[in-house]
C-alpha cells in the first residue's frame, strides 16, 4: 500500500477532514473512489503525524481483514521505535489485535475505545530542544475505534472520539 488507509471505504481519511476541516470529502479526489495521496502526506508531514504497524510480519490465516484471522507472527518492538522519535508523545491504536500488542509492549492495560492510559517510558533517547519534552514524560496511548465501515458507529460519532486525539 503507498500511504495507510488506502481503502475508500475505510473512513480514516472522512473522519481527519471532518475533524480538521470541517469536509468528510476533504481528502477525497472529486469523481473518483479514491482519496488523494499527495493532500494526505501533505498534511501528516505538516501535523506530525507518523503511521507504523504493531506487527513486522503476520500470517491471515483466512482471506479477511478482521484480526480474528491474524497471526502476529513478529510483533514490532514498539518501545525500541520510540525511543527513535522522543517527539511523540501520543501513540494511539485502533482494533482489538494492536491494542493488545501494545499494551503488552508497555506491560500496561489496554485503554478502553475512545480512552487512554499514561505510560513513563525511561531512555527515550535525545529531547528535542524545540518541544523541550523530558524522555520520562508520559506518553498517552489511546485506544480509538475501528475506522472500518464494519465497526457498527456513525462516522459522525468516530470522528467526535478521534477529536480528543486534537486539542
């Protein structure tokens, strides 16, 4: 895939231009079911906003996206990737599967949707002069609801949750 959420009836993208723009269609290319790849990294560079997996490799042991039918072969070191970005102070997840993977990562319970709990992770490497974080200030992990179509809630009422992630 060239960005993430690339699939048009995933509503990540809806749910970021209701949120930031006030336009579900924002990121949408007008007369096409697709969303427009340049505006999207556009903005991710201009928010900061970074997309990773919380698996390195993982086996679908049947022909679905939902998480019942992964298999995390190799979970992503999630404390080791942070510790390369100390800029990031939040870290959220969405589905059951990568909610469980991080929680593991940070040995703390998984946020309920549309919740968070705090995490102190000590070396978190360099602090950026400009944000002046210290590596020990706690990092907010958020669990959000599922994007996809098949989560059964209103766009309307994911976007609401997602906009805590935006103070």
């Amino acid at each position: 895939m060239p960005f993430y959420y690339p699939n048009w009836i995933n509503d990540f993208w809806r749910i970021m231009g209701l949120i930031h723009f006030g336009d579900k269609l924002h990121f949408c290319v007008p007369g096409e079911k697709r969303f427009d790849e340049a505006a999207i990294r556009q903005f991710c560079t201009e928010a900061g906003l970074a997309f990773y997996d919380t698996a390195t490799e993982v086996r679908r042991l049947r022909d679905n996206a939902s998480d019942a039918f992964l298999e995390v072969v190799t979970p992503t070191d999630i404390p080791a990737l942070l510790a390369r970005i100390p800029e990031c102070h939040t870290l959220v997840t969405t589905g059951e599967k990568a909610s469980a993977l991080a929680a593991a990562a940070f040995g703390c319970p998984v946020p309920p949707v549309g919740g968070h709990v705090d995490i102190v992770l000590p070396h978190r490497g360099l602090v950026s002069p400009h944000r002046g974080l210290d590596p020990r200030s706690p990092l907010r992990f958020w669990r959000m609801p599922s994007t996809s179509r098949a989560y059964p809630l209103p766009l309307e009422k994911k976007a609401a949750a997602y906009r805590q992630l935006f103070p």
